[in-house]
C-alpha cells in the first residue's frame, strides 16, 4: 500500500512538472516519445518549419497533438514575417518584414496580423510567438535588426499593441518578445551571452514602453530574453532572474500574464547552466512555460530536474497552482481551438 502512494505521488510530480514545459518535435508526425510526453502532461507545443509540409498536415498534426494530450494544448509557432516564418505557402500569406510594416502603419500590421493569424487558427496552431516588442536601437544587432517594428519605442508601442488586439481577435494569443529587450544588443543569445549596461531609467524610457503598451493592450503572453541586465541583476541571464522576471515584468510593469522563456537550448543559457538547473531556476524567477525546442533528451532532464526541484519542495503546490492558472486562462480566453 505504501510503495502504492509512493508510486502515485511519483506520477503526480512528473505529470506538474510535464506541465511547465513547452516542447518542440522532430517532424511532420508525432512520434512515439513525444506523444508520450504529452499523455503525461506537457500541455505546449512549439512547431517549426521542419514540422510544416503543407496545410492539410499541419491541420493533421494539431489535432494528433491534442489527442494526444487528451486535452486543450497550446500550440505556438513564431510566425512574425519577414525571415521568421515557419509555415511558408497558402493559406499563409507572405508577411514583409516587421521594419517594413513598421513604416505602412497600423492599419497594414493589424491587416497583416489578421490574415496570419486566420490561417494559423484553421490549421489548429493557437499561439503566435509575436510580436516582436523589442526597439531596432543598434544597428549592430545580428538578431533583431528588421524583425523589429521601429528604432523609435512609441511606434513599436502602437504597432505592438495593434498587433495584439489584431491577432487576439481572432482567437490566437499573442506573445510579445523579449522581454526586458534584445534590441540594443550586438550578440545573438542563439550563440552567446548577451550583456547590457543600461540603467533603469533607460529601460523604462525605452526598452518597457512597448511591453507596457501590450500589456495595456491585453497581451495573453511575453517571452524572456537571455539577456544579462547588468543594473538588474549581474549575475544571471533575464530568463532566470527573479529581479527582471518577478520584481521587474511582474511587479513594476504589473503583467498577471503567461510568462515564456525563450528556447533553454540556446547557447546563451545552455552553455552556462544545465538545462534541468536552468528549469527550475527559470521557474523560481516567475516563468510559467519553459520551451525547449529541439533534443528529447534535453526534454527529458529538464522534466527530471523539475520533477526533483517540486518533490523536495523547491518548487512550492502554490507555485505551480501560478502558473496552472494562466496557462488555464490563456487557453480559455485566447486560444481555445
């Protein structure tokens, strides 16, 4: 009887710790282990181009991910324009870039926007890793650059948020990246650590004006950037800081919403920390959904390392009933296929 509760309390812990992740696939099926993955929790799932074949497929792969999941899952895909879109071909339409759209204005984003996000809804796909909130502030920035809406933070505010009412009326949920910004960099986080210096002053007269535009706006999601602040905190990348994501977008900018990192995997973060560590301290920072988008073995650990982080009590019931609730909300509200 009692290696019986043992084993139930086991599977529990797993299942909460599933809960947390959001995981990428290797193809156009789902194969074995990653429905597995989903029958034992995982309620994200983020798609790429080498999952998209053509429309009928992906429409056929959402709905084996949901039965999978025997329940609602989130099913993302960064789908901004430009050259970040995954799903190429009819019934997507060919986005320009956000630089591009940026200088046609807010009838063309939102024009833009719906069409993106209709064909995205018909094929299952409920969460679309957009907009990009971040300001084009250095023209050295390997990774931004034109997937920003302006140089100019008021613009990529209103076009930011006209974004989100846009696509969120269509029934996607949006989510505006990189929080606190990744615009003024001159690394790509993909590769290395990036390192800003700038005051809180600066932040707030720059780089929060778009997030705080969203979140008036209603975003349903934003996503971390694996960026170290210096005058936040020093020590670790934004992703797992309770000073940027807790005290920062929490607390001073006020958002009750779903928090994302960006991928784990990624040199920025992955290179510095294991990625069960890395979990379980991006979850302590305030995140709700850790994606990690390509290795099932790197899947698997980070389940590992949270599954022992809430067994010891690292990762408190009420931490995870947070984060329970608004993925709940997220896919009751914005995203409910």
């Amino acid at each position: 009887m009692k290696s019986d509760i043992v084993q139930s309390q086991a599977v529990k812990t797993r299942r909460e710790a599933c809960e947390l992740l959001c995981i990428g696939i290797a193809g156009t099926e789902l194969l074995e282990q990653e429905a597995a993955l989903l029958a034992g929790g995982v309620r994200n799932v983020i798609l790429f181009a080498r999952n998209y074949r053509d429309s009928a497929q992906l429409t056929r792969l959402s709905a084996t991910i949901r039965n999978a999941a025997q329940g609602p899952v989130l099913i993302s895909v960064d789908q901004e324009g430009g050259r970040v879109q995954r799903f190429c071909g009819a019934p997507f339409p060919d986005q320009p870039a956000a630089r591009d759209l940026g200088h046609e204005g807010v009838q063309a984003v939102a024009k833009w926007t719906r069409e993106t996000a209709l064909a995205l809804r018909a094929c299952g796909v409920n969460m679309n890793l957009a907009p990009v909130l971040d300001v084009d502030s250095n023209p050295k920035n390997p990774v931004i650059g034109d997937r920003s809406l302006s140089r100019d933070a008021n613009i990529v505010a209103q076009l930011g948020a006209a974004c989100v009412q846009a696509m969120q009326a269509c029934g996607v949920a949006a989510c505006g990246k990189h929080f606190p910004g990744h615009g003024d960099t001159d690394v790509d986080s993909h590769f290395d650590l990036p390192k800003l210096p700038h005051p809180l002053t600066r932040l707030e007269q720059l780089e929060f004006v778009p997030f705080r535009a969203a979140i008036k706006a209603n975003i349903a999601a934003i996503m971390s950037a694996h960026v170290v602040f210096e005058a936040i905190d020093p020590h670790v990348p934004g992703t797992l800081s309770a000073q940027v994501i807790t005290g920062l977008l929490r607390g001073a900018l006020g958002f009750d919403g779903l928090i994302l990192t960006d991928d784990l995997e990624m040199k920025a973060v992955a290179d510095r920390f294991e990625i069960g560590d890395a979990a379980v301290r991006a979850v302590e920072a305030g995140c709700d959904i850790l994606l990690v988008c390509k290795n099932l073995p790197a899947q698997i650990q980070a389940i590992d390392g949270l599954s022992r982080a809430i067994a010891s009590g690292r990762i408190s019931q009420d931490r995870l009933a947070q984060s329970r609730r608004r993925l709940e909300l997220v896919l009751n509200t914005h995203a409910k296929i």
